[in-house]
C-alpha cells in the first residue's frame, strides 16, 4: 500500500493516511491521488 497505515487492536481497525504527499493525478485527470492500497 502507499501513503496508507493501517493498525488493528482488537476490534478496531484505525487507517491512516498522509494527506500532504501526493501521487500525481488520477487516470481521468479529474482527481489527485493521495493514497493507493496497491504500489502504484
């Protein structure tokens, strides 16, 4: 996953992303990429 962690303590899952990094522009150019859960 990129810019995403994520952390598990019992029955609550908590995902954190970094909304300062960028990944460049989505495929349709509409939107900005921030996060991904596969390697971009």
């Amino acid at each position: 996953m990129k810019n995403v962690e994520w952390t598990l303590d019992g029955d609550l899952l908590t995902i954190r992303i970094d909304l300062t990094q960028k990944f460049g522009p989505s495929s349709s150019g509409k939107t900005m990429i921030i996060a991904s859960p596969r390697a971009l």
